[in-house]
C-alpha cells in the first residue's frame, strides 16, 4: 500500500519530522500531499543498508483512524471484503475499501486494537476514505483520525534487535501483531509490519515525541534514516501493489491477484460493498490480471509503458524500476488474462525500443516477515 503524486497547485503539508529530514540532509519531494524525504545518501545505498541492517523511514502522511463504539468490527466489515468481527485483539489484517462495483478505493491495515478498530490508509487518499467511512458508518459509530500521531518504519533485518533493546518487549511480537508500550514514559504503539518485504516494525508516536524517537532509533550504528526512493524500490521488489499506480477504483482485487484479500468464509456469505462484483470476477475470470515482469537489459521500464505480444498490445506497466538486488529491470503490469503465466514471453515499449521481458511470479525478492520460531 502507498500513495500518488500531489498536484502542484495543492499546498503541501509538513510532517512533524520535517526539519529532522533536512538536518539530517534529505532531498525533499512533494508527495502525497506532504514536502517528504525521497532519499539521503542515495536511493541505491538506502535499498541496500535496509536489506542488510535498518533503515528508519518516515510515513506519517499516513492516515492513522479508529472507529469504536457497539458493533464497530461489524459495520466496518460491511465495507471490506475481510473478516474483521473475528479478528483477535493484537492482530492485524490487510483489506480494502471497495466501490459497489468493485473498483478498490484504497487498501489499508486494520487492527483489532482492543478498544477500538485502528486503520492505517494511504496519505494521498485519507480524506477520500474518511469521507467514504462517515458516509457508510452509522452515527453511533465514532470515527476519529489521529492527526498529531506520527508513524516511523524501522524495516530491516536487524530491525527487531534494534528496537528491542530500546523498547523491551517489542521484539517478542510476530508479523501482523501490534500493541502498545511505554518507552520512557512516551505511549507507543508498534506493529510488526511494513512496506518493504524485510522484517520491520511501524511505529506510531505523538508527534511531539516523534524527533526524540527518531534520533534515539538512528543512534544505533545499525539504522539510517532512507527516503520513499528506497521505499518504493524495495516495495517492487516485494511485489507489492502501489495505490494510485497498481490499484485504482478501475481496478478490482480480482484482477489485482489480492484474491487473499476476500477470505473463503466471506466470498461465500457477502454481505460487503463490492461482493457482487467481485464475485463475478470470481467466477468468471478477468479480462487482465497483474503481473510481474523480468526485463531483459538494464533500461527500467516505468509506469504507462506498452507492453506486446508480437504486434498485439496486450498490457501496460504500472510500476517499473531497476532492481538493486536482482541487477536487472523488474515491472508490473496488467496483461491480458492470456498471457499471465509465469513464463511468457512479452515486449515492453520504452523510448521507441522494444525490450525484452519475461512474466515472473512475484515477489522478485523473497519476503522476510518474522512469523515466529
């Protein structure tokens, strides 16, 4: 899950670490609504520290929401394709808020978080899904969004031995768990969760508190601050979908290939906004479907680029980029259902040559979430 571009004419937030970014040298970019770090030393030397120790990454343009009150869980799970009545306290879920048509307004995490339903939704879109949860919601329900909390992503496979020695205990949680701490009388409250296919924890602090937790995190020789270059580089390489790019309310998760995102149990009951449609992609299959791509060469094939079989254009990229792990160019694109198997030999237009490519199952670059010993 991430966000779009901003349009320029649009003001532009500011995020509480922004003077931490250019103190600590990041070139900043508009993104999602916000002026925001897109790299420090180098989106290549970010990728990499991050696949081998910690990077810390700021995403508080994120939108942090709970909803709470009676059957809260019930009347969210009207609008998602996923089980949230059944979610234990302490776990978490990746779904999506769908159109009646199926079309994906936005994917988010959803927590059970004891009290309430805590939901995680993309910044470039926040104020689209609030307006969307408060017009589908009763009244009863309260839906507040946490606006002064911060949201820091440590992601790395040193991650967990890094924040557990500053946070006692938070190394004891397993991939889509959360809970609250206390660290030094600051209230955090941190999920084993990310954006990047490396073990990592996403942690949400008062913004007050969020330079003094930043700094704390970056005095260990293990972590570096990394920009949304990076971030996006090795969201790609996990195969993960990117909203606004990979997903739009054109887009139904059935074609997307997030079919685990419409559990058994309620693809068969329904009962939430956009199961007809869906049901129908169900059982009848997708035009086009998503897919990833290896691109022969070392030019990246970027987003919107055609893609062919022969002389027929059969799909269009919708994330492309060069792959710092797997030395080559890596893409996805929807394809025509017919030439989605793993194999397949397709061409992709980039600066009027054709380019090689292969369909690959995705992710490019194993996951490494820690599920526990």
């Amino acid at each position: 899950m991430s966000d779009d571009d901003t349009p320029e004419e649009q003001p532009l937030g500011t995020l509480p670490l922004d003077a931490w970014h250019r103190g600590h040298g990041a070139r900043m970019v508009p993104f999602a609504g916000y002026e925001m770090p897109i790299q420090y030393e180098g989106i290549v030397a970010e990728h990499e520290w991050t696949r081998q120790s910690a990077s810390l990454f700021d995403v508080s343009h994120m939108g942090q929401l709970s909803i709470s009150g009676e059957n809260a869980a019930a009347e969210l799970e009207k609008l998602v394709p996923g089980a949230v009545t059944s979610l234990g306290e302490g776990r978490m879920r990746y779904s999506l808020l769908l159109t009646e048509a199926g079309g994906i307004i936005d994917d988010l995490m959803i927590t059970n978080a004891g009290p309430h339903i805590a939901l995680v939704v993309n910044g470039a879109v926040k104020w689209d899904d609030i307006a969307h949860l408060r017009e589908h919601l009763p009244d009863e329900i309260t839906l507040t969004h946490y606006e002064d909390q911060a949201l820091l992503a440590l992601q790395g496979p040193k991650a967990a031995e890094v924040l557990d020695a500053l946070v006692p205990g938070a190394g004891e949680l397993t991939f889509m768990r959360a809970r609250s701490f206390d660290w030094d009388g600051t209230p955090l409250w941190i999920a084993r969760a990310g954006y990047t296919g490396e073990d990592g924890f996403e942690i949400s602090v008062h913004a007050d508190h969020a330079e003094k937790l930043a700094d704390a995190l970056t005095a260990d020789d293990r972590v570096k601050p990394a920009g949304l270059g990076a971030r996006d580089s090795l969201r790609l390489e996990a195969g993960l979908p990117l909203y606004g790019h990979d997903l739009t309310t054109e887009i139904d998760p059935v074609s997307a290939g997030l079919g685990f995102a419409l559990s058994k149990k309620r693809r068969e009951t329904g009962g939430w906004m956009g199961h007809q449609a869906c049901a129908v992609k169900l059982g009848d299959g997708c035009a086009s479907t998503r897919v990833g791509l290896l691109v022969e060469g070392r030019m990246p094939a970027r987003e919107g680029a055609p893609v062919y079989a022969g002389d027929e254009l059969v799909g269009k990229v919708t994330s492309g980029g060069f792959s710092p792990t797997l030395q080559r160019p890596i893409a996805m694109a929807y394809v025509g259902a017919e030439y989605a198997a793993e194999g397949t030999a397709l061409e992709i237009e980039v600066r009027n040559k054709r380019l090689p490519a292969k369909v690959s199952p995705m992710p490019f670059v194993p996951h490494r979430y820690y599920r526990g010993s």
